[in-house]
C-alpha cells in the first residue's frame, strides 16, 4: 500500500477533494440487483474473505463498507484505490458527488488491494500447494457501451505484478449479471452493468490486488470480491477433495492446462495427463501423493480391501460411473479393467488407523470371483 503514497498521490487526493466538494449530488445512485454468494462456500467458511464496497469514500485506500468478513482474522484492512490507466500509480479518476470513482477528461483504473491467508497479514499455516479462488463481482455505468476495458480485469500481486492465473485470459469465467438502461444518475439516465469475473490461483495464498482500466465517462459504483483458499488436489473447487475431483481429472485427459483449468494441471507442465501409472501423471498425483492412496480404492479410505471390491460388483458392467462406483481408469464404465486395477492393488494400506483384520479373499480367490462375475453378467446378456 506504501507504494501508492507519494507527491502525486497527494496532488490526486486534493483534486478529488475539492471536484467531489463542488458536486452536489450525494449518495449513491444503483445498489447491485443481481450479485451472487458463492456457492463452494459461505462467507465466513474457514481460510475465505470477503469484502464489499458501494460508498467510495476516498480515491485511495477506501475501506469497504457494505462488509468485510475474514476467517480467521487478518491484521491489514482492505483498499480500493483509483490509479492510473494500465498501472498502479494514483489515477486522475476521483470520488464523485454519487461515491462513485469517475472521471470526465481521461479513462482511469481501479485496484482492491485484498488480504489473504498465506500473506504478511494472514495466519499462514496452509497445506503446500494450495491455490487461492477469487470471485470478483462488480457494477459501473457504461459509456458507449464500454465499462471496463475488455481483457483488462485481472489479479496482479500487491506490487503489480503478475501471478498465474491472474490474468484476464486465465479467468475460469466471466459473466454479466444484469444490465440496465435508463438508470437514473447525477449525470443524466446511463446504461449499467454488473458482471462477475472468477479465477483460480494455482499455488498462491498471498496477498492480491484485483485492478482493471475503465473509459472515461464511466462510472465505478460497486465492488465486491470473495476468495477461497483450496486444498491441492480439488479441482472441482468446492473445497472438497475426493471421487469426484478424480472423475474431473479423468475427462481432462490430454487437454491443456489452459483449456481444462490450471487447478487440473497438479504436475505444472501445461497439459492434463490423466492415464494411471505413467510419467508425469496428474491422475498419478493425485490418486497417490494428495489422496494417499491407489487405484482400486473407491472409498478413498486410503485401503483397497472387500469394501472397494463390493462397490465395483454392485456397478459391474455399469456405465456412467464415476471412481466411487468402481472406474478406476476414468472410461466411466465398471469392467474387468477396473477390477483388473483393483486386484493389482489388493490390500494395499496406506491408512494411520488400525489395519482391517476380518477374514478377506486371498488374491486368488478375487481373481476367480471376478472370472465368475464376467461369466454370469456375460451370460445374463446373452439370454
Ligand atoms: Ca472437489
Ligand atoms: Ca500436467
Ligand atoms: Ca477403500
Ligand atoms: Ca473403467
């Protein structure tokens, strides 16, 4: 935040002083009708923040006051800051008469400087290789059309600089929310947008401005950020890791990290490799370095054992299936590959608990029920 203090900062602060002290219109002029909660998590969830602005206060370091909730507490407040045009410098926008940030002679920018977790601020204490989930939702007039410059909302470090993910090409989606015409305003009835922006950053929990350039004659109205810290290995992002982030993975196979989603791409080398037991696997990443476990394991217990056996042959020869049902190479259909899997891992025990000792099949004998389970499903579809 010091980095924004300077001359020119105080220079742009007494400009919007004394523009805002000539308005004289107050208030401001369009509450937000269609900003969404997140839906992996509620405000307030452990390792999340949460921060929303309407009144802008001060061309920089404006405190959020619709609300600003963070768990577990962190020791720096966040600020959202007019700068310049394509930096992060102190813009020539400033404070409108309506608490909006605007300006009518140049297009402006606007950074929220946002606290997280693994940050100074922050508790710390994260689980290598977690990312962070930012929702970035936000309500401007238009001017021509034009809000927001296309491509030019992202998350930048604290200093500006770039963090994977981040940028506005990486964003996992962008929506508009509402748009309205006629919307009343000091300056006379204006179209207005409200759009929602989401990114996920792979392997970073610090601190993160999110900034984007506006046109001249627009004006910023509201703001509201979410962030979510994420475990490795979720790459669904619903702050749950199990059968299902496996099923995810599978039908990325062999696309792009930038296609599927950088939280897929768990070995960081650009492309989504989700065939068992070959080099460089993300599939291989999760099922043994995040999961702890192998495959055959569909109740993730870290075990493969009769419990495992008994969800395949409920799903034998079942298609549509996921890891929890048994498919364990991702083709979504239960057969004697996946129970092929299964045997190849029988017993194993990766668990911190008390090993299984009830009486089990000896390989062996698995391997005969299998035959037996191929014969009689083989005969039924023939009948
Ligand atoms: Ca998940
Ligand atoms: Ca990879
Ligand atoms: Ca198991
Ligand atoms: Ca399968």
């Amino acid at each position: 935040m010091n980095r924004i203090v300077s001359n020119i900062s105080i220079a742009a602060l007494a400009m919007t002083v004394t523009l805002a002290a000539n308005t004289t219109q107050a208030g401001t002029y369009h509450t937000p009708t269609s900003f969404v909660e997140p839906t992996a998590w509620n405000v307030g969830d452990a390792n999340t923040t949460y921060q929303e602005w309407d009144i802008l206060a001060s061309a920089i370091g404006t405190t959020p006051d619709v609300g600003h909730t963070v768990n577990p507490a962190i020791s720096s407040t966040p600020g959202l800051s007019v700068v310049d045009i394509d930096s992060e410098t102190p813009g020539t926008g400033f404070v409108s008469g309506s608490a909006n940030y605007y300006s009518f002679s140049q297009h402006y920018g606007i950074g929220a400087d946002i606290y997280n977790h693994g940050g100074p601020s922050g508790a710390g204490g994260l689980p290598a290789g977690s990312g962070t989930y930012v929702i970035v939702q936000a309500g401007l007039s238009l001017n021509g059309g034009t809000g927001f410059f296309p491509g030019t909302l992202q998350i930048v470090d604290p200093n500006g600089g770039a963090i994977a993910g981040g940028d506005n090409a990486s964003a996992i989606q962008q929506s508009n929310l509402y748009f309205g015409t006629g919307i009343p305003s000091p300056f006379g009835p204006v179209d207005y947008s409200e759009d929602l922006w989401e990114f996920f950053l792979p392997n970073y929990v610090g601190d993160f401005r999110v900034r984007g350039d506006i046109i001249v004659h627009s004006s910023f109205d509201v703001l509201r950020v979410d962030s979510a810290i994420i475990s490795p290995g979720d790459v669904t992002l619903d702050r749950s890791v199990d059968g299902a982030d496996v099923d995810a993975l599978f039908a990325e196979d062999g696309n792009s990290a930038a296609t599927a989603g950088l939280q897929f791409d768990l070995v960081a080398d650009g492309t989504i490799i989700a065939t068992p037991n070959t080099t460089d696997s993300d599939i291989d990443e999760l099922v043994h370095n995040v999961l702890g476990t192998e495959y055959g394991d569909s109740n993730l217990d870290q075990i493969v054992n009769p419990t495992d056996l008994a969800d395949l042959t409920l799903n034998w020869l079942g298609t549509g299936k996921g890891w929890a049902d048994g498919d364990f190479n991702g083709d979504t259909i239960v057969n004697p590959t996946d129970l092929a899997s299964l045997t190849l891992n029988w017993l194993f025990d990766n668990s911190t608990g008390p090993v299984e000792t009830a009486s089990v099949p000896e390989p062996s004998s698995l391997i005969l029920l299998g035959a037996a389970a191929v014969g009689v499903l083989s005969r039924r579809r023939r009948a």
